[in-house]
C-alpha cells in the first residue's frame, strides 16, 4: 500500500457512505496507539528526567486519544474498531517502526536513581553524569515532536477546519478536544528538546543530541519519503495542505 496511490488503493469505501470518516478516525487511533505504547516505553528507559517525565504524562494523552476515537468509530456505526486501526500506507507504518526501534535500540535499560538525581542537578559530578543521556533523550524527543506529532496535528487541525457539523458531527467534538491536546503536548515536547540543544553551549554533549536529533529526523523523513502520513487532508483545506507541504523547524 503506498500512500502516493489513488484512493481505491488505500482502501477507501465508495463516497457519501461516511466510510472516508471512518478511515480517518482509524488512521488517527492507529497512530495514538503507537505514540501510547512507544512513549510507555521511552519514559521506562530514558535517562534525561524532564524527558521521562513528558515521555509518561504524554503516553497517557495518547491512550485517552484512543478511548476518544473508539467512541467516534462507535458513533460512524463501526462495530469492529481495530479493523480501521490501520496505518494510511506502508511509509507511515515505517515510519513508526523505525520509532519504535529507536527507542528500543538507544537505551541501556531503565534509568537509574543516580541518572534521575543527575538530570535533577544533584551536584556538579551529578550535573555531568545527567547531561550523558541527552543525546539520548534527544533522538527520541525529535522522532516524536519533530516529525510525528506535527503531522498528526496539522492532519488533526486540517480535519476539524474542514469538517461539516452535518456530516462529521460525531467526530467535530473529539477533533476539538484532541487537538489543543496535541499542540500542548507538541510545544512542551519541543520546549524540553530546544533546552537540552541550547544546555551547555557547544560542549561534547550537546553536540551529540544535536548531531543525534539530525541523524533520527533524516532518517524517519527517509521512512516517509515525502508522502502523506495520515493520507491527503480534506480537499477543502488549502491551509493544511500549504502547512503539511512546508519544511519542519
């Protein structure tokens, strides 16, 4: 499946049956799920405290996204949710695994009482040793607020400008609450990276989370190869086509 192929392709149910909607809202809990599920996991194995603490209260964010959108696939008269709980193509789906395989790969185990009390400024050997899993932190900060959540964001703000109150009434207000949700969790996410790229200006450790933030996002704009995470957004939403097109910060 690849999301550059035409709509019969992907899977798409005939038009006017609602099922275009359906689709959507499969794609986004697709994705919320592997944001719950992968950033669970980051928060149990990074050492850059902040980060844990995003990486848990976001995962949390992520699996109420999912409860949302199973009530909207309820409400579109979707009996078995998890079969539209698919990627849009196999560049999304990539994308993700290739995530998924960073955190999974860059870790060394959980993090320990000393490298909490480091990234905590315990002291100035405590400083030191907490500033050795920015790097770290980093690459996974940059794969998740770098890449994918501004997708989803843009796919997510696009949807809810377009949407018809008579059409798309069940899911105007599950658009409406997760989308101040991901751009909250989206700015924090961006906020604790630029922090850790801006700490200790130009030092070796802060040259590897810079050197590691370019190394994760070439590789998963790599994965994605230009094409829509999420499938085009809705035709009438020039402005998320103009937003999805632009190069990211």
């Amino acid at each position: 499946m690849s999301c550059g192929e035409g709509a019969a392709t992907e899977g798409r149910p005939p038009a006017g049956t609602g099922g275009d909607t359906a689709l959507r809202v499969g794609r986004y809990r697709w994705v919320e799920l592997q944001l719950f599920e992968i950033l669970g996991r980051a928060a149990r194995g990074v050492r850059h405290h902040p980060s844990q603490v995003l990486f848990r209260e976001a995962s949390y964010h992520h699996a109420w996204h999912v409860e949302l959108w199973d009530d909207r696939l309820s409400a579109l008269g979707v009996r078995d949710a998890a079969s539209l709980t698919v990627p849009s193509c196999e560049a999304a789906s990539e994308a993700m695994s290739r995530l998924a395989s960073l955190v999974e790969g860059d870790g060394e185990g959980q993090a320990s009482e000393g490298d909490t009390a480091a990234a905590e400024g315990a002291g100035p050997t405590g400083a030191s040793s907490g500033r050795s899993g920015d790097a770290q932190a980093a690459g996974r900060l940059a794969g998740v607020y770098r890449v994918v959540l501004p997708r989803l964001l843009v796919a997510c703000s696009g949807h809810l400008r377009a949407a018809s109150p008579v059409s798309d009434g069940p899911v105007l207000r599950a658009l409406g609450l997760v989308v101040p949700d991901l751009m909250r969790d989206w700015l924090r996410g961006e906020s604790v990276l630029q922090t850790i790229l801006a700490a200790s200006g130009g030092d070796e450790a802060s040259d590897g989370a810079s050197r590691r933030v370019s190394e994760v996002t070439a590789d998963m704009e790599e994965a994605l190869r230009g094409h829509w995470m999420f499938g085009p957004p809705p035709a009438s939403d020039v402005g998320c086509r103009e937003l999805l097109t632009a190069p990211l910060l």
